[in-house]
C-alpha cells in the first residue's frame, strides 16, 4: 500500500458505540484515579481516551493473559505521564481490578506507577523521560520485521510535547530507513504543554511536513472523530514499508468543559467540585470490559539457542592485540547463537562492531550517529528476547546515550554496550574524543555492570560473559594494542580480579584497569629493580567489585593503595576502590589515587600517560613516596 492510501475496516453503529462507551469510561477512571491518589496527569489521560478506545475495541490484537506472546501487538505509552489512562486500559483488560486502579495509584508498593514500569507485565519499557517510547519501540518494531517476522503492529502514544526532542525524529528517521510499517506513532496533539502552548500548537500542516520529510506516512485527523481514528488506524497497519504517523488534534481536559485547552491543569488532579460532576455527565462509573482481538498464529522465526558452540578467537602471551580489536572477533564468535544481535554507530570500522555484520549480516543493525536512538532499539530487541549488543566511542555512547541508558536500567531489560577509545590513552584525536566520565556514569546506572579489560583474552571472555548477564552491561575497550597478558582458557568472573606478582614481602599494591594495568606492571618492574616488592592488581571486574582481594592486597601490603586510572579522579576506579574499602573500615588504609586531573591535549598515547601523572614513571614515585613514610 502506499504511502498516501487510505483504509477502512467494517465499522458499523454498535462498534462506533462500544468505542464511545469505553471511552466515557476511561475519562471518567483517568479522573478517578488521579482525584484518589490527589495527584497525577487527568487533563493528559482525558485528551488520548478516543483514540485509545478505537485502538482497543477494533485494532489492537493481544492475549492479555499471555503478555509474552510472541504475536501479540506492543503498546508503548511514550508520553508516560499519561499513565491514567494506560491504567484505565488495564482496568478495562479486565488484569487490573477496580479496587488496585483507585487505592494503589501512586502509592509505595504499588504498581502502579506515577509513570509505568514493567513492574506491570502488559508494559514492555519504562516510560516518563520523554523522546523514549517511540525510539524503544522502533527497537520492537526491528525485531518483528527482521527477526520474528511476525505480523505484530507495534502501537505509540505519544504526546506533542515530547515531538520537540531530537530522539523522536532519530526513531522515526530509522524506522523510514529500515522500511517499518509495522510502527504507528499516535501523537496526541494537544496543544498544550506543561506550561503553555506546544511550539506548533494545533498545526497538524506543519507536524505533517516534518514528519514526510523524515520518511514517515503522516495521517493528520480530529482525534475525538471515532470514524476518523478508526479509518487512520487502519491505513497505518495496512502500511506494510513505511512507519506512520496520527497526528490527532484533539483537547486537552477533553469532556471536562471546566478544564477543557485551559492552561495550567497539567499534571493536577482535578478537585472535587470538578470531578464529581465531571464523572456525573460521562455516564458514571462502568464496568465495560473490552475483548481486544486475538493476536495472529505463528512463532518467531529465530529460535535462541543460549548453548550454541562458540568458538572464541585466541591469543598468544605477547602479542600486541587492541582490546577493541579483541571485542570485534568475539562478539562474531558470538553470532554463532541465532538470538545474538548487533547495533552500530557507524564507527564499527573502529569499535571492530563491523566485523559482526559479515558473521551475521541478518542481524547487524546500522544506526549510524544516532546514540540515543542506537541504545533505544538495543532496548526494544531486549523486549523481544535477543541479546543485543551496541557500541560506539565510550565518550558518545555514554554521554549521548546516557538518559537512554538511566531508563534501560529503569525497565530493567538486559543491554550490553560497549565503549571504546577511551581516555587520553586515544592520543592525538584530542579531549573531545576522551571519554573520562564513563565509568563513573555507568557505575551509577541501576542493575550495571561495569567491566574493563587489560587484554584479548580477558576481553573475550567477558564479552562472551556479558551474552548471559542480566542488567546494563558496559564493556570499556581501548584503541591501541597491548600485550596478551593471560593464557587461553583462562576465566574471568564477574566480580574478580587478577593478582600479578604477590609475594609475602609486598609492600605497596598497584591497582590498574585496562591501560594502566600495563602501566602498573612496568611500575613494579622498576620498583622490584629498587628493592621494593609490588603486587599488581587487574581490576577488570570495576562493577561488582572484588573487595575480598583488595582487602587482602591492603592488609598484606601495610594499607599501602594506589589506584592508577585513565579518567577523571571522581567516580571513576579509585572510587570503586575506595568505597569498597572504606566500607570495610579498614583502619591503615594509605590511598594514593592517580587519575586524569587536568583537561588533556593531542599527543602521543605515552606523552598523555604521563603528562596526566598515570604512566609507570609517576606509579613509582607514589610508590616510593608511601613506602618510605
């Protein structure tokens, strides 16, 4: 069908009505909920109420006691404050009761949210940062198109507001690129924002000149016309190579004549002397339960198989190997498990992620220089099941992707996402390729795990780790090449370490990550040359932290520390160590933290190591200087 085709499906005088009905109903269970709780986003829920009843009553197929079916349709709720109404939905599912919608709304302990979570097993992502439920989805949309290759429609409510972030025009670029019909964005167009007029108001001309310009179908509507709605979802789903847009004009408050596109009502629930003869006029409380239809037949037509042979590479003690370098050939060894995805920046000729598309080119996705929306659609593989993994430079995938990352941890899916050229370590490309907040950003993401290898080997297997490993998992890569410092067939468990050199006369211990595991190693090398016995430890593992053999290393080595990073001084490696021993009180604890304190230059990797007080040279000053008081 083309992009400029309509559709209709039957539509007769008692479907016009059910529609009607149950969206009496959900106004008047928006207005319920958010007056009980004395909080929440009524006007927001009321606007959306037409648009959500078509969309249930006649196009949304779902086994609502079955949530991970693969078939079923996927509703995001991108403009999560609406939460109201998605739990009046539920309601009207009949999986959430009357007595859990009005007395646990925004209460502790319930799940129902101020925002929805998957805590919820009908909500795929968490949702309230706004620009995230459309990226996320197009991520689901990926996985229907190209891995199930089941015929589900992934349906988006998103309010107008949120269209001002650059994210949502990055998800709907991508869906053009990648030809997903089977994505419908309903946008909710309002008018009115948190606090005043949207930018564009109820331009649906100008709404719709943007969206074309981007690839994307736009279907511009009155959102409170059920005929209308009814015939724009039908186009959208019959849209079968381009992702669409509803754009739905529609009032804000809307059957609520006191707070209808009045300014000022938003995120408040309405007082008494409203609600009360609001929910009156729609009809009252009711009791509908709407029977949605069944989800198409069928099964994906990937099946993972987590026990698939891998054949990780392998490396000689030695050899000069970039740790990125490393991550590219497992992560290839990887796509020997059909469920194993991966997305790039357009940098996978850097990062080595490149090299996964000519092991699995069915399952490689290009995102290009769209991090937000690169780390989104590892979001929405994850709904579906497939491990995804994602990288880019540490310095965009982290900063640019961040928020993106903070609500993949929010939704608790599982994501692996790797950084690499990381540090000054980079050399000549200069600070704004540096990333040297990395480790602190993703040590503070819920459910994180933080991993940093010295070498191949090592690299490897953590990636080979991080396949099965629930949560936001971050991989750091450098760019050079190393020495191969462990045999093959070594492990390295998450939440260990590698202990180099220990001896019963240590006297100082060098703790490095990465690069300066190298650093620190060379360190002890010259030290031992003075008499002074170092233990090195590689701490691969930042986040869970071993804090067993760091106390040891502590109490064998006099409370003599030192901590080596190629990042900023705060939250980085030293403070992992730091907050791991200081939580076990030790009381002789001598810390010498070396980190990058300065803003760094171009250069060669070695001037920079050293120019930023990291390199062995500078390792052993602090070593003699701890040692000889």
């Amino acid at each position: 069908m083309s992009a400029d085709s309509t559709s209709t499906t039957i539509w007769d005088p008692s479907l016009a009505e059910a529609c009607r009905a149950l969206a009496a109903q959900l106004r008047v269970d928006s207005i319920r909920v958010t007056s009980r709780a004395g909080s929440g986003h009524a006007t927001s829920s009321l606007s959306a109420a037409d648009l959500m009843a078509v969309l249930l009553v006649n196009h949304f197929r779902y086994d609502w006691q079955r949530p991970k079916l693969a078939a079923n349709d996927h509703l995001v709720f991108s403009k999560g404050h609406a939460s109201p109404l998605l739990y009046a939905i539920f309601r009207a599912a009949g999986v959430v009761d009357e007595a859990e919608l009005l007395d646990t709304y925004r209460q502790f302990g319930g799940r129902l949210q101020g925002h929805p979570t998957p805590a919820l097993p009908w909500v795929d992502v968490a949702t309230g940062s706004l620009g995230q439920g459309l990226p996320d989805a197009v991520g689901i949309a990926l996985a229907g198109k190209f891995l199930d290759r089941l015929p589900y429609q992934a349906w988006v409510l998103c309010g107008d507001s949120e269209l001002a972030e650059g994210s949502m025009w990055e998800a709907l670029d991508k869906a053009a690129y990648y030809r997903l019909g089977n994505l419908t964005a309903i946008v909710d167009v309002n008018r009115l924002g948190q606090n005043g007029p949207t930018e564009l108001g109820w331009n649906l001309d100008q709404y719709a000149e943007r969206v074309r310009a981007f690839g994307a179908q736009p279907l511009p509507i009155d959102g409170h016309d059920l005929d209308a709605i009814n015939n724009a979802l039908a186009t959208a789903r019959a849209t079968r190579d381009q992702p669409s847009v509803i754009l739905a004009r529609t009032i804000k408050g809307k059957g609520v004549p006191e707070v209808e596109d009045k300014n000022g009502w938003h995120g408040k629930a309405l007082p008494d002397d409203i609600a009360e003869p609001a929910i009156k006029a729609l009809g009252g409380p009711t009791q509908i339960r709407v029977t949605t239809h069944a989800p198409a037949s069928g099964a994906p037509a990937i099946t993972p198989n987590p026990s698939a042979a891998v054949k990780l590479p392998s490396y000689t003690v030695g050899d000069a190997v970039a740790t990125r370098t490393a991550f590219g050939e497992a992560v290839s060894a990887l796509a020997a498990r059909p469920e194993v995805v991966m997305l790039d920046g357009e940098v996978g000729n850097s990062t080595k992620a490149g090299e996964f598309s000519k092991a699995a080119p069915d399952r490689f996705f290009e995102m290009f220089i769209s991090e937000q929306q690169m780390v989104a659609a590892a979001a929405g593989l994850s709904v579906r099941g497939y491990v995804a993994f994602a990288a880019s430079f540490a310095a965009f995938l982290v900063s640019r992707g961040y928020d993106f990352i903070r609500m993949a941890g929010v939704s608790e899916v599982s994501i692996r996402l790797v950084g690499t050229h990381a540090g000054v370590e980079i050399g000549q490309d200069g600070p704004s390729q540096m990333a040297l907040e990395d480790l602190a950003a993703m040590r503070a993401i819920h459910t994180s795990t933080v991993l940093y290898p010295a070498d191949a080997p090592s690299t490897a297997r953590l990636i080979q780790t991080m396949a099965d490993t629930p949560g936001i998992c971050y991989l750091r890569a450098t760019r050079g090449d190393y020495p191969v410092l462990y045999e093959a067939g070594e492990e390295f468990p998450l939440g260990g370490s590698k202990v180099h050199g220990a001896t019963g006369d240590d006297a100082v211990t060098l703790i490095g990550a990465g690069v300066t595991v190298h650093e620190c190693l060379a360190s002890a090398a010259q030290l031992a040359g003075e008499g002074i016995a170092a233990r090195v430890i590689d701490l691969y593992s930042i986040k869970p932290i071993d804090q067993d053999t760091l106390l040891a290393a502590c109490r064998a080595t006099g409370g003599r520390i030192i901590t080596v990073e190629d990042h900023y001084p705060e939250g980085g490696l030293g403070s992992a160590v730091a907050d791991a021993l200081t939580q076990a009180q030790v009381p002789e604890l001598k810390l010498v933290r070396l980190a990058v304190r300065g803003l760094p230059t171009s250069g060669a990797p070695e001037e920079l190591l050293d120019a930023a007080g990291i390199s062995a040279r500078h390792i052993s000053e602090a070593a003699r200087s701890l040692v000889r008081g």
